[in-house]
C-alpha cells in the first residue's frame, strides 16, 4: 500500500501539473506570495489533523475542515504552487505525527499522505481552471467549485480503492459506495461553509485566514474545544456504516476504522460465549483485523478477566514509554459482561492513551454492546431454525431422514438421476423383541440397525425411518437392466444379513431379522410413489419367500383375475372405507332362527363390486391384510352389537382371519379394543381360519390361536375336510366350531360318499363339542337332508345371499319371521322353481 497509493496518486499529479503550467503565471508580489504560501501551508498542516465535532441538540455533527484551506488556496496560490504547498503541508504533518511509531516509517507514511493531498489539489484546480474561475463566488462560480471539490473527493476515495485492488486486497461494492456517500456527507458543510461566507462580500480572505489561526489557537474559543486530531470521526462515522453490515463472524474491516478512530495500533474484540452458542460456556472469541482465536477464558490476562467480573475500564502501561499500553472497556448489556474491547499500543507514544481516546473507545462500546448482543440473538434464532429445519426432516430416534426429509432428498438426489435402486425394509419380529426388552431396549435395536444399514449402503444412498420398525433406502446411479437386478438383489441380502446378527441390549442378547423389498428406477416407475409402492410390494411377497426379493412387472396378475388393481388402490381403498362389510345369516336348523352372521367383504370400486378372491391374495402379499381386517371387524363387531339388542338374544359373527393377521401381535389387540369400544361380547365372536391355508407350522399357528383366545372369542374351522391334516387341526386346536365345506353340503343328497362325510363330520363335532355349520345350502332338500343328519346350523342361498348392512334390519324384521313357512313351501317346489327363488 506504501508503494501503489503514491503511485496512483502522482498519476493524477503529473498530468494536472502538466495542465495547469500552460495557464499559471507567476506572482506578481513576492511578499504577498510568500505570505500566501506560508499561511495556506500552515493551514494545512494543522487541519490535517485535525476535525471538528459540533453537538447540536442529541446529535453530534462532524466536520472535517480540509475544504478551508483548499479554498483559501484556490483563491491565494497559482495552481501549480497550491499542488505543491498541499503536498509538502501534509507529508510533513503526518511524518511529524507518526515519528514515534515504530510499526510504520514515517517518511513512506508522509508521502503517501502528501502524494494523496497533491492528487486531490490537482484534480480540483483543474476543474476550476478548466472553467476560468477566478475568485468568483457567484452562483455559477460556487457551481464550478462543487464540480471541482466533487473530483477532489472522488481522488480521495478511488485512488486508495485501486491500489487496493492492485495489492489484491477485497474491495466490496457496498463498502466503497457508502465510503463514498460519508465522504460527501462529512466534508459538505465545510465547503457549503466556505463558498457562502465570501458569496456575500469581499470578506473571504478575512474568514479563511481565521479559521488556520483559530486553529492553531486551539484551546482559545470554545466552539473548538471538542477538536479531535486526525479522521477520528471520519473512521468513526464509517466504523458504525460498515457495523450495520456486518456481523461478528465478519467484522475485521470495522475493527481496522476501530484503529483509526482510537489512533492505535490494533483494536480487539472479545467476545465471551454464553448460553445458546455452540462453544462451551468458558470460551471465548478474540477477534482483530489480523484474524481470530478461541480459548478459554482462563487464559486471557489477568486485567482483561478483571474487568468482564467488575465491569470497570482498566488501563495498562507495560511500560515506561506506553509503546504497549492498552485500555481495556467492557461491553456491557443488561448489566452483564458480555465481552471486551481492547484498544493496544497508541500510535503516538509520547501521549499513551489519552483522554480522546477513551472517549472514542466509550462511544465505539456503547455501540458495540447491543450490536453483539443483537447478533447473538440472530445467530440464536439462525441455529434455532438450522435445529428446527432438522429436526423436522430426521427421525428423532435414529438421526435418520424421516419420510418429509427422505421426499425431501429424492427431489435433490433422486428424481433426474438415470438410474436408481428403492429399498423399503420392515423388521421382522420386532414387536416380540419390543415387548421383551422394553420399549427403551426397543429403541435401541432401532438405532443399531440403523447404524448397520447405513454401514451396508453406499455413500451416495439417502436412509429414512418411516414407521416404527420400516425403513426405506434409495440409491442412485445404479447399473440398468438385468445388472442392475442383480447388484441390487446382492445389496439387499448384504443388508438382511448384516440384521441377522445378534443383538445385544442391557446384557440381552436378541434376533431381529429383516424383510426386503426392492424396486427399480425407471424401470419399475419414474416417480417415488410409484417405486416406494412397488417395493413396497414386493417386501410382502418376499416375506413367504428368502426375505429378499425385486418387484417383478406382472407379480400379481393372476392374483387379481386380470383387474386393473394394486397395493396402493388397495390401501386407499382401505382408508376410504370403499372395502365394505356385507353380512350372510347363519340359521339355527331347529328354530328357524337367526343363530349369526358371517362377514365378507365386498370392494366397491366406483359402483363395480370386486369379490375378496380378487383382492385378499394382493392384500396379504402387500401387508394391507392387516388394515383390512381392523376394517372389517370394525364394521362387523358394531352392527351385530346393534342387532343383538334388536332382536333381544345374543347374535354370533364369523371373521374371516388370514394366517398372516393371526402371527401379527397387533391383531390381539386391535380385537381387544374393537370389542370394547362396539360393546359386543367376547363369546359372540368366532375367528374363521381356513385349515388349508394355516401356517406350515400347525404348533406356531395353534399358539396364535390360543392367545387369541385368551380374550374370550371363539375359533371356527372354515372349509372343513379340504385340508391335508384335518385330524391334526382337530387334535391341537380343538375348534369351537366346524364349518363344513360346501363341496360335500352341494352333492350330500345325491352322493352317498358326500352325505356319509357331513355325517361324520357332525358326530365329529359332537365328539369334540363343537357347532357344526352346513355351508352352500341352497334348497330345500339340502336343508332337509342337512337337518336330518343332524346339522345344527345352515348357512346358504336358501336363506339369504350376502347383503349390506343397510338391508340386514329391514331382513330381521320381516323376513326371518317367515323362514320356516318359507322353507317349507320351497320343498314343495321343483328345483327349477327353488333356484329361482335364491
């Protein structure tokens, strides 16, 4: 900087000089040039270090006076002898202020200094040179010397800012603009000052020749009492400017005007780190215009740590010559210490820190103690937001993304990227391993398996937990096509194995295995919906299989017999209550009562009625089964509790219940909780299992079974005969009730092999003190032979096709009254005319 300011400055020097010798004449009276001379350089000697701060009302208005002697020297000197008087005054000046610091030769700073003043001169004579001016205060006169004094603060201003960016120092747009409006502002009033004293008469010689002897006579009128040496408000008034932009992790450039306004050779802040700041309590942030440190506050000087507890200005000399005194001022806000501000080595060592200075250092406190305050409470709110932001997005359990923050990611990493392999994982027994560790045990299984996922996965792989016990992974950039299938299905086993592995919680050593599904990117679907559904899919379906499996195109085609139908129509279909409870009475054979109802599900899908074969294979490979029968029972458990009381006597109801529900803990108690809030008895309810489609396991399912009922419902064995252990169901379940499948009820009056099975099948369940249930009858005859082998109970298109709920009253009230006379005159009909009374 020593070196590129003077030289930009003499560039505007030399070409001025060059112009203004052309039109500059010498004196025409040596004495009066002399005087001239001497008094406009004495003028500037004293003004450059000097400033004027007047106060007027609240308000303190600085001045700064080097526009005096720039007019007094317009009017007195040649232009060429006002360049040079203004170059020599000033270097001078500021070599003489600065013969005792030893961090900067005074020589280089005196010609720097000089060579900025000459530059100024020059380019303001010639503007006023360029335009004949000529001592003229008329109005256009005084516009010619705005135009001029303009050009003036314009050297002063962008020389330095190109020499900066010569030594390759940041200049910032919004620095140097309000550098430049404060320049105007400050120096404005002085002129303003001069031109309109001589505009109203020959007294400017008079008024300009005062104002140097005034000042030399510092101490002598009170209006300059408050006079301050150098740009001490200059560097004030742009200290707070740049303080209004900044923040404390940016405020090194104001810390350097810091400097300049206390006339020392470095200024410090420290701040003491509080509550809500991401440091511990003790430390503390000694920021200056060389950098930044952090330590304890143990470790700042003794002085310092005495004044943030008492809260008191202290001043150090460390010795005799002040060279490295410093005043130490706390910043104080709501009477608490929140930092320091630490003025060090005065540049005019004679003096040490004088009385100036700790006024400034007064006023620059004041100001700093609620800007630090205020920016402490930014940065809180700023991390509170960062804290909140995160917490919205992540799994307050396991850090992982939840399922906001995972959509989230797949719109920044997932969406456009080629390729892209979804995972979707549910642990497998963990409502078991829940229950035994405890819900604080549980929580730490969660977090443990997902420590191992992410271990397993990719780095460029996004993670979320988005249930209790189900996590959902994406990677991007995987290899397309059948490679793709593979890596992927290898990345799925990696990741179920590394579950596999035990787990150890508070001494407790437990298994949690995992099922997988996975889908791909574009090929399975362009969206997240689409592959989070189709891995979704393909979880269930893997969990019959090796707990690993990738969504296969046409997975449930025959499945859905052909219709337009998938797990994710299901579930809303579910959630919508479109999945309805149509109910089908079970007749006691003896009263020609209503005994129950068997509840079906029908799936109303836009005024097309889907039968559940079409549906309950899709719902157990997708898991919705689950949700599907809380629905159900639901619905079920609520109308028959209201027909009961209907009719006066205690009304049964068969649930169809999928294998897979009945080993789901959940069911337990969402039976529970459905039978207390309907209000239906325990004993009215009969769980239908179908012993063809039971778990491979006949123990493990008989253990489901049997807690089940623990709650007081009942066990039915649906489509009884058509399994492959009949005897072995028998022998362990011991079923409440038999329900005879209608393949044997269907041909019983014609078949004698079909008629000696439902007898055996009823003394069976006399031996075993069971119901027996005839389903599929749908004559007369078959009612007749039924009841004749001693059936108790008749369910069929005889009495009743499934109806919905709407219609099971209006049936209760004025059709079961007729069933006997009914039956009866269906016997006497021919079966043409039976079947089309069904």
């Amino acid at each position: 900087m020593f070196v590129t300011i003077p030289l930009f400055a003499w560039l505007v020097i030399v070409p001025s000089l060059a112009y203004l010798t052309r039109v500059d004449g010498p004196p025409s009276n040596g004495v009066a040039a002399a005087w001239a001379i001497l008094l406009v350089f004495i003028s500037y000697a004293m003004v450059e270090r000097l400033a004027l701060r007047l106060g007027v009302g609240e308000y303190n208005l600085n001045f700064v006076a080097t526009e005096l002697p720039l007019l007094l020297g317009a009017s007195l000197l040649a232009p060429v002898v006002h360049v040079g008087v203004r170059f020599v005054a000033i270097g001078l000046a500021t070599a003489w202020r600065l013969r005792n610091n030893p961090a900067v030769p005074s020589w280089k700073a005196g010609f720097g200094n000089g060579s900025m003043g000459a530059a100024q001169v020059g380019a303001f004579s010639v503007v006023v040179t360029a335009f004949n001016w000529n001592n003229d205060f008329t109005l256009t006169g005084c516009l010619v010397l705005l135009v001029a004094w303009v050009a003036c603060i314009s050297v002063d201003l962008m020389v330095p800012i190109a020499g900066r960016k010569l030594a390759g120092q940041t200049v910032t747009l919004d620095n140097t603009w309000h550098s430049i409006v404060d320049a105007l502002n400050l120096s404005a009033p002085t002129m303003m000052i001069g031109m309109a004293v001589p505009a109203v008469g020959w007294g400017l010689r008079a008024f300009l020749i005062a104002v140097p002897l005034a000042i030399v006579g510092r101490h002598g009128a009170p209006v300059f009492a408050q006079l301050l040496e150098g740009h001490t408000y200059r560097a004030l008034h742009r200290f707070f400017r740049l303080l209004q932009n900044s923040t404390s992790d940016n405020v090194e450039a104001a810390l350097e005007l810091a400097a300049q306004a206390t006339k020392t050779r470095q200024v410090q802040l420290v701040i003491v780190e509080r509550e809500g700041i991401d440091r511990q309590l003790d430390s503390a942030v000694t920021i200056s215009a060389d950098g930044r440190s952090t330590g304890p506050i143990s470790e700042l000087p003794q002085v310092w740590r005495e004044v943030l507890e008492s809260g008191q200005v202290a001043l150090t000399d460390t010795d005799e010559a002040a060279t490295t005194a410093s005043l130490v001022h706390p910043l104080i806000v709501k009477g608490q210490a929140i930092g320091l501000l630490v003025c060090t080595e005065p540049l005019d060592a004679t003096k040490g820190v004088t009385d100036d200075t700790k006024e400034i250092a007064e006023s620059l406190a004041a100001n700093l103690s609620p800007w630090l305050e205020q920016d402490r409470l930014v940065a809180e709110m700023r991390r509170d937001m960062q804290t909140r932001t995160h917490q919205a997005i992540h799994d307050p359990l396991t850090g992982l993304l939840n399922r906001l923050g995972f959509n989230e990611a797949w719109e920044a990493h997932g969406k456009d990227e080629p390729t892209v392999a979804v995972f979707i994982l549910d642990l497998d027994n963990f409502k078991e391993t829940n229950s035994f560790l405890g819900h604080g045990g549980g929580d730490k299984v969660l977090c443990e398996a997902a420590r191992r996922l992410q271990h397993v996965l990719p780095n460029r792989a996004h993670i979320a937990r988005i249930g209790g016990d189900e996590f959902a992974a994406f990677v991007p950039n995987t290899r397309q096509g059948d490679g793709d299938r593979a890596d992927a299905g290898r990345l799925g086993v990696d990741l179920r194995r590394a579950l596999e592995l035990p787990f150890t919680v508070d001494g407790a050593t437990v298994s949690v295995s995992g099922t997988i599904g996975i889908s791909l990117g574009p090929l399975h679907g362009d969206t997240l919906t689409v592959l989070m559904r189709h891995a979704d899919d393909a979880m269930f379906a893997a969990k019959d299989d090796s707990g690993v499996a990738v969504f296969a195109d046409a997975a449930y085609g025959d499945d859905t017999f052909g219709l337009d139908i998938d797990g994710w129509r299901l579930k809303a279909a579910i959630d919508n209550n479109d999945i309805e409870c149509f109910f089908q009475p079970i007749i006691d054979m003896k009263t020609y009562r209503v005994a129950g109802f068997e509840a079906l599900a029908r799936w109303n899908d836009q005024g097309r009625v889907i039968m559940p074969q079409s549906f309950i294979a899709l719902a157990e490979k997708t898991g919705h089964i689950h949700a599907l029968t809380a629905s159900i029972m639901s619905q079920a458990f609520a109308n028959v509790a209201r027909w009961s009381q209907h009719v006066g006597r205690e009304l049964d109801i068969g649930i169809n219940i999928s294998p897979l529900s009945i080993s789901n803990p959940e069911l337990r108690e969402a039976l529970i909780a459905t039978l207390k809030r309907t209000g239906l008895k325990p004993s009215s309810v009969y769980l239908e299992v179908t012993e063809g489609r039971m778990f491979k396991d006949p123990l493990r399912a008989t253990n489901h079974l049997n807690h089940l009922r623990e709650t007081g419902v009942r066990v039915s064995l649906d489509d009884y005969g058509t399994g492959a252990s009949t005897h072995e169901w028998l022998y362990r379940m011991a079923p409440d009730q038999i329900k005879i499948d209608r393949m044997f009820v269907k041909d019983m009056c014609t078949d004698q092999r079909a008629r000696g099975i439902v007898e055996l099948d009823v003394q069976t369940g006399m031996k075993f003190n069971a119901s027996v249930v005839a389903e599929g009858i749908e004559t007369a005859e078959h009612w007749a032979v039924a009841r004749q082998l001693g059936v108790e109970l008749a369910q069929g298109y005889l009495v009743s096709r499934p109806k919905p709920a709407s219609e099971i009253m209006d049936w209760l009230n004025n059709e079961e009254p007729k069933l006997e006379s009914f039956i009866a005159l269906a016997g006497s009909l021919d079966p043409s005319q039976q079947r089309s009374r069904r």
